[in-house]
C-alpha cells in the first residue's frame, strides 16, 4: 500500500491542512486584503497586501471549503469581496498589484485571479462566475498573444506600454489557471491554450536545454539565458534554472495528459517524468545539505543556495501524481523522502511552514520575510488527498 492510501496518513494530511488555513485566518486585513505573518503569527510592518497572494488565498480557501475545514469560508469570503473590491481596477479594468501603490500590471498577477475565481466557482461561491467573466475578458483583450500562443508579461497601469520581454513564469501560472479556468467552464479552448504554452517552454525550451527550463525571453521568444545574473535572489526572476519550477510545470503537464478536452499527446508524460528526475534525482543536496536549491546555472551548478520550501511542496505533489499515474515505486519513495523532509526541516511544532531556510537550515528570510503564503505548503496536504 502506497502513503497516498495509508488511513493514518491520510488524516495526518487532512490535520496539516487545518493547521495552515488556521493560521491564514490570523492574516485577513479588515480593510482587505491579507497581511503579511511572521511566524508568531503576527502581521509584518511595512507589508501591504499584493493581488497575487489575495488571489491565492482564494484558491486554498476553496480547497479547504471542499474539505469541511472550519474558517475556510471566512477566509474565501474575505478573498473573493477583497478580489472584487480592494483590488479592482474601476478605472482601467483588470486589478490592481498593490492597491494604492502605482505599479505596473503583471499577467503573473492577473492569471491568478482566473485560479481563484476557477476554484471559487467549484465550491459554488456567488461571486465567482461574474469574477470569472472578468478574467476571460482580460486574458482575451489584453494578455494572449494569438500569434505566438503566449502569454505576454506586463503592461502600465492604463494598458499601455507592452513589456519587452516574455517570461516562463507567468506563462507556467498561465497554464495553470488555463486548466482550472477550463475544468470550471467545460470550454476546451482553455486547455488547448495551456497546452500550447506547455509545448513551447517544455517540449521544446526545456527539452532543449537537457531538462533546465530557460526562464527569460525576448518578446519574440529568444533565450536570454544571463537574464539577471547580477539577481540570483530575486523572487520572481532570478537567473539561471529553477528546480521548482520544473516540478510545478510537471505536474500541470500530467493535469493536461488527463484532460478530456484536448488530446493527451506521448510527450506530456515523458516530459513530467523528465523534469522529474532533472529536478529531484539530479539535483538533490547539490551542495552537501539536504534539499532543493532555489537555483542553478546551465551546468546544474547552484547558483543560489536557500531553501525554499515551495520547491519540496511541489515535488510533494508531483510525486503523488506520477504515483496515482504510474505505480513506479521510485516516485513513492520521492513522496516520502519529501514528506520526511518537510517535517523535519519546514513544518514547525504548531503544523505551520516555515518558508525559507538560511545555510544552517534554521528559518530563514533572504527572498520571502515571513510567511505570507499558504499556497504551496496547502497544495503539498490538499494535492496528495485528491490525488
């Protein structure tokens, strides 16, 4: 019997799912939005609440109201009037990054609200469908590229001022809201979009690149694989390879390999597999301590050397899915040494994550201060129970 159908585990993982949107109930801001929590719980000064983080708290609290978890509706309920209110853009449209801060609007931000409000409609929140609506109108006037079946990446405020540059990870969450959005919606174009950013960055980027997904593009989609050297800790756009990735587009790939609104091409499973191994088999304690790195360079030489613990919870969840699809006893013993990871290593003694860990493996803060995001680690516990 694999973990996956073990009673015990399975009740570990649903108290583990309790344990973290417990916690998230502390980070709901009255005046909208979600603080940013330290790790006793309290809000970080200096931290206004950031769309992204607002629209993933959707998509976890929908995960916890599927599960009959107590304060997940609360906590969807604050995200989705947050999503409809604080972070609305009634001037331009779309949403708003920062809300009161003049920023630039991301695709990486605005995809993630066609997530939330994806998994909102699942649990039948009533707002939802009008959210999503909103989102399939933005994506279709303003951020797909017909010509080269992509995602572009940012705009000024008012929509001016197209970006110069294409990046994997907006186009990686693209492919993931493209998949709920479609799941939500019975609408196949969805899915065949996320499957043809799919076979740009991985059938052919990452292929031909052994396996190390480039991340930085030109608008016209070519390399630029020095993009940001000087950056190696930036959160979004460090330079080089980023082994969580890999995972995280793994899995949407066998997502797309069971869908039954598109064709499941050959590929989709050999390419999770591949990124797979890339990513755990090769690059496993790289330098000596256990672990993922956050990135390497194209040799597979760690570049930056913190821990993160998104990248365990996605390959958490991708070794449960490849053993749900294969049987291989290799990608058992992946999810177990990943979990035996975690709990060691992230999961505190409350059952709260600690996001980042420093060269000791003591709690850490050089990339993400705090813990301002349940997302990854409520995906490791809900992801395996679904699976």
């Amino acid at each position: 019997m694999t973990w996956l159908d073990t009673p015990t585990h399975r009740e570990w993982l649903g108290r583990g799912l309790t344990d973290v949107l417990t916690f998230a109930l502390r980070s709901i801001r009255p005046e909208g939005g979600f603080h940013h929590l330290g790790a006793d719980g309290s809000p970080l000064p200096g931290r206004r609440p950031l769309l992204f983080l607002t629209a993933r708290m959707a998509y976890s609290a929908s995960a916890g109201v599927r599960h009959s978890i107590p304060g997940s509706g609360e906590l969807l309920d604050h995200a989705m009037a947050s999503l409809t209110g604080l972070h609305a853009d009634t001037v331009n449209g779309g949403w708003l990054t920062e809300p009161g801060v003049e920023t630039r609007k991301s695709t990486y931000d605005h995809v993630h609200v066609g997530l939330a409000a994806s998994a909102a409609l699942g649990v039948g929140h009533p707002s939802a469908a009008t959210l999503l609506e909103q989102v399939v109108d933005v994506v279709d006037t303003r951020l797909w590229d017909p010509a080269t079946e992509t995602l572009q990446e940012s705009f000024a405020a008012d929509w001016s001022d197209p970006e110069d540059y294409r990046g994997a990870n907006a186009n990686m969450h693209g492919t993931e809201a493209f998949l709920a959005m479609g799941t939500a919606t019975g609408d196949a174009v969805w899915h065949r979009r996320a499957l043809a950013m799919a076979e740009r960055l991985i059938d052919r980027s990452a292929r031909e690149n052994g396996w190390l997904l480039p991340e930085h593009y030109t608008a016209g989609w070519e390399v630029l694989p020095e993009y940001n050297r000087d950056e190696p800790m930036h959160p979004f756009r460090p330079y080089g390879a980023t082994f969580g990735h890999s995972l995280e587009w793994a899995r949407f790939l066998l997502q797309l390999e069971a869908s039954p609104l598109v064709g499941s091409p050959a590929w989709l499973l050999e390419a999770a597999e591949a990124l797979g191994r890339r990513a755990l088999d090769g690059g496993w304690a790289l330098d000596g301590r256990p672990g993922l790195v956050y990135t390497v360079d194209w040799d597979g030489r760690p570049v930056a050397d913190v821990r993160l613990h998104w990248p365990v919870c996605e390959g958490i969840q991708l070794s449960a899915s490849l053993v749900r699809r294969t049987g291989d006893e290799h990608w058992e013993s992946w999810y177990r040494r990943l979990w035996d990871h975690a709990a060691r290593y992230f999961v505190d003694e409350r059952g709260t994550w600690r996001n980042e860990l420093d060269e000791t493996m003591a709690e850490g803060g050089q990339i993400w201060p705090g813990r301002p995001d349940v997302y990854h680690c409520g995906g490791a516990l809900a992801g395996p129970l679904e699976a």
